[in-house]
C-alpha cells in the first residue's frame, strides 16, 4: 500500500464476520452488520504536545483493533474498502498471543 496517514491517524482493514448464527442460521449479507473489528495497516507518526515532541501512537500495524460502529471515514485504495481514523476512535487491542495461550 502506498498511503501514508498524517499524525494520529490509523488505516484499518475490517476482518470479515461469521456467516452463520451460533444456531446455524446462515446470515445473508444484505442483514449482516459491518464488522466492528480490524487489522491495523499503517499508522501514522503521532501527535505533537505544546512542546513540540511527538508523541507516538500505541498502536502498531498489525495489531487486532476493536472500533466504535460508526468510526472512520471509508475508503478505497488499490480497489480494497479500508477506513481511516483517529487512533481515539480506537476502542482497544485485541491481544491474540493471550487468546492462543488459552485455546
């Protein structure tokens, strides 16, 4: 990808939902709701304090994020659906190295 967001900015790609209910039902894809979970894919160098010093993001690319239902603006680059937002519209990290040690 070649974009490179500005200060606190964070491009997410959405991670794809469960086709099925925990019944079985399959959900046709006009009534699933847009997936509010998603891999981070670049970020942007941060913010700046009165100072002046920049103060970087926490999260990083690659990192499993969890966001708000009505955060980021959408958008398309290389023909993919990406959103861009503030890293505050970030709700949390998904930590997956925790989830794996569990299962």
């Amino acid at each position: 990808m070649r974009f490179r967001p500005l200060h606190d900015r964070v491009v997410v790609r959405r991670v794809d939902s469960e086709q099925k209910t925990a019944g079985g039902i399959i959900i046709p894809d006009t009534a699933k709701e847009k997936p509010q979970e998603g891999v981070v894919l670049a970020v942007g160098p941060g913010t700046r304090d009165e100072q002046g010093h920049v103060i970087d993001l926490n999260v990083r690319v690659g990192d499993r994020v969890l966001f708000g239902k009505w955060s980021g603006t959408e958008i398309k680059i290389d023909g993919e659906d990406l959103l861009i937002m503030k890293e505050s519209d970030i709700l949390g990290v998904i930590d997956t190295s925790a989830a794996r040690k569990a299962a």
